[in-house]
C-alpha cells in the first residue's frame, strides 16, 4: 500500500508497523465512512449475450482462462455466418512475486450461434501472438481482412484471415 499511496510512507515507516495497524489507523477520519465497497462476484472469462432483451452470461472455455483479456474481437473467422470471438490480452509487467501472465498466444473461440463457444487450436488458428497485447483493429484492404495486433514495445502484427 506505501507503494500505491505516497501518503502512507510517512504514516508506517516500518513494515511491522503497518502488519499491526487496523484499518481505522491506516486510513484517514472521515476516510473509512466514505470508502465503497465493492464486491468481486466473477473472476472467470465470460461475455454477456443479448437474448430477448436481456443480457445473459456465456462462460467461456478453459483455454479463455488461461491469461488476462484486454481485447477481444468479434469476426466470422470461419465464415459460416456465426460470430466468433477472439480473445487477446497477456499482462507481463507484473511484479516479481506475481510473475507474468502471459499464456494467451491469441485465442480464437468459434461461435455457434446460440451463444456457445469452442476454443481453436493454435496450429489450425495460426495464431502466435507473443507479449502484451493493447491494441486490435480488423481492416480491410483490396477485398481482404487483416488484423493489425498492437503489442507493447514491439512492431504491430499484421494477420491475414482465411
């Protein structure tokens, strides 16, 4: 916390200090009325589909958990007509004691039109994205679809749809 809020550095100048704190000692009066509480209800990969007007949950295949999303797309990438998904995302900068996370390599979910979806294997995917994973932007040029894949501190990559 000393790292997140400058502040706090001068209130706990050892860790010892802090470990013993409660919480009315390490936040301000008046802070603790204030603070919001928030809670953490889903920590899986899901997408929200609009069914009759309502939104209803898809959780997604194991192969979607594996890393942080920060992008996702949807395209036909098998053009059958129904939307498919791919997820993008890594985050690697972490802290030591957290390590990377960085096992999305591009992942393509296949959409079945009812809202159910099926992870694409790397190698029929063709898919080989490696870092973190900020930006994503489908274009088209001279009737073909590419994808342009913006990763951090390296040149974009440039993908071809089937």
């Amino acid at each position: 916390m000393n790292e997140q809020m400058y502040g706090m550095r001068k209130r706990f100048t050892s860790y010892k200090d802090y470990a013993n704190a409660t919480m009315t000692k390490i936040l301000m009066p008046g802070e603790l009325e204030k603070a919001q509480k928030l809670t953490v209800t889903e920590s899986r990969t899901v997408c929200y589909l609009s069914k009759g007007g309502k939104f209803v949950k898809s959780i997604l295949p194991l192969p979607a958990q594996f890393s942080v999303v920060t992008k996702i797309i949807s395209i036909d990438y098998d053009r059958d007509g129904k939307m498919d998904l791919l997820l993008l995302g890594n985050h690697s900068d972490n802290r030591l004691k957290i390590g990377s996370i960085d096992a999305n390599y591009g992942c393509l979910l296949r959409g079945d039109g009812k809202g159910n979806f099926t992870y694409i294997e790397q190698d029929i995917s063709g898919l080989g994205i490696k870092g973190d994973v900020k930006s994503v932007e489908e274009i088209n040029s001279a009737g073909k679809k590419y994808l342009i894949v913006g990763i951090s501190d390296q040149p974009a990559q440039v993908y071809k749809e089937p």
